[in-house]
C-alpha cells in the first residue's frame, strides 16, 4: 500500500486517508478500518489511481454517502474511492448534466428551486447520484430509471463510454451497475420537465412529515434492509411476526418501522448483520417468501 501512496503523491492524485475507520462514512455508523481511502481531483486522476491500482492488483470500493452499505467489523485491506470531487451541476433547459459525487437531496433541491419536475422523489434519499444509480434508488413510485437519460461511465478496460437509459436495464432497486460492479459512473445526464414550484414544495413538505412519522430517523440506519415483495411490504410481514423491537447486541428492528434496522446502542456490523439475516429466515420459514436484502453487505468473505 505504502508504493500506491508514493504514486498518489507523486502524481497529484488527490486527497488519501490511510487507516479510516468506515464507521464514520457510512449512514450506520459501524464497519472496520480500511487502509487507504482517496479522492481523485477529477475523471483522468481517477482513471490514474485505477490503472495503479489493477497494476499493484489491490482490491477497490467506490462508496458514495455509504447509505446503502453494510460494511464488516474486519479490516478492509483495499481501497476506497471517494468520488465527491466529481461535483459539477449544469442545467440545460429541462435537464442536468451531474457529476457522480453530487448529493442527491442537494439535487432535488436544486432542480425544485428551478421548477423542474422529476426529482420530487428523492428529496428525502440520502446518497450521492452515482449510488443512486447503482441501486435505481427510488420513492414514492418513482425511482432514478425513470428520469435518468444517459450516463459517462468508466468500463473494467478503463474506457470512458456513454450508457443509454435502455442499456441501464433499470428495474426495481437493481441496474445493469450492479449486476457489473466494474464499471464506475461518472456523470448522468437527467431529463426533467417544468412543474410548478409552489406544488413541487408542497409535495415535498407532506412527504418530510411522512417520513419524520413513520421513519427512525433519528437513529443511524440504512433505509429500507429489504425490497418489497410483489404485491406486499417487507415491514408488514416482519411487523406480522411480532418483530418490532427485536433486539440483536445493540442493533433493534425500528419500532416506527420494521423495515428499518437502527443502531440503537453501539451495534458491531455482526449485530446488524445478523439481525437482518434472522429476519430474512423467518419470513421464508413463516410465508414462504425470499425477502431480497437490499443493503449492499461489504467485505465480509
């Protein structure tokens, strides 16, 4: 690892942490340290830091805000990219170009204040464009393939390509990006429409209120651990067992809503893990349903 820093150093790669602990760069606040984590200045110092990387065949993970991932207590002896430099925001009529590394919310928000529609949903997602892509996060009937036009992707040869929506093969909560984790986005181009501003802002305001009601948000969590079934709600059938407020060490099933994993005293990722896969034993042995995990689980081979 320490050849890899002379090489960041040395060709201004950009910023590197060595020894992080992922606690405090994921939405559940656990996870072990990791031995270097870098964010390129921009797409070609990435593309440098990648080519190094496969040289020295280091095994890599690009993380967003980390509010889709649960990462194990064990050393990650890797690297973490950041890619929060990737941050440019340019309008074009009804649509923006953005860069990877850009805040969602900060997204919606700005795209409201210009009464353009289409990313209502996402006001209240807290992950970067880029994993929200990955996952086709979405909301309210909503969801990223529904709006995102086209992508700049870098592919496992380290190209620089553009991805159409149909190549994305969005779907719910699942995308061609991560079925092929090798490639990394770097921009999307987003279609929006006008709205009128005042109802944008209304529908968003009701939504908060929804989500500080019936949401654990004042906890670290991941969102959603499991994917709805079709035609049904993961948290009804873990509420119908009677699995709000199980307790596993210091993780709790969030007694606002059994959808929701919270960290409610200290949880290792064991803790977490654990509970997230006892639940999904007990909905296939009760109903014979295979619950889909939909938080991403990281470094735990």
């Amino acid at each position: 690892m320490s050849s890899l820093v002379e090489y960041i150093i040395d060709n201004n790669i950009g910023k590197y942490l060595e020894n992080v602990s992922m606690a405090k760069y994921t939405t559940y606040k656990v996870g072990g340290i990791a031995r270097l984590m870098v964010s390129p200045k921009n797409e070609k110092k990435l593309i440098l830091l990648l080519k190094e990387i496969k040289k020295l065949e280091l095994k890599y993970k690009v993380l967003g805000n980390g509010s889709n991932t649960l990462f194990s207590d064990s050393p990650y002896e890797g690297v973490i990219i950041k890619l929060d430099n990737l941050n440019s925001v340019e309008f074009f009529r009804n649509s923006v170009k953005v860069g990877s590394g850009v805040s969602l919310i900060h997204l919606s928000n700005l795209t409201i204040r210009k009464a353009l529609s289409g990313l209502e949903f996402a006001t209240g997602i807290p992950g970067t464009v880029g994993g929200a892509i990955f996952m086709n996060a979405g909301a309210y009937k909503s969801d990223m393939g529904y709006v995102v036009k086209s992508i700049r992707v870098v592919t496992p040869k380290l190209e620089i390509i553009t991805m159409t929506n149909k190549e994305l093969d969005f779907h719910y909560r699942s995308s061609f990006l991560q079925k092929h984790p090798n490639y990394i986005c770097l921009s999307a181009n987003i279609g929006l429409k006008k709205g009128n501003k005042s109802d944008m802002l209304e529908i968003v305001k009701d939504r908060k209120e929804r989500r500080l009601a019936s949401q654990p948000l004042e906890y670290p969590s991941a969102g959603s651990v499991f994917r709805n079934p079709d035609n049904l709600f993961a948290g009804k059938l873990i509420e119908d067992l009677g699995y709000k407020g199980l307790i596993r060490g210091g993780a709790k099933v969030s007694e606002k809503h059994a959808n929701f994993i919270i960290n409610y005293n200290h949880a290792t990722s064991e803790d977490i893990r654990e509970l997230i896969l006892f639940i999904k034993d007990s909905v296939k042995e009760k109903y014979n349903i295979e619950l889909k995990i939909e938080q991403e689980f990281v470094n735990w081979e």
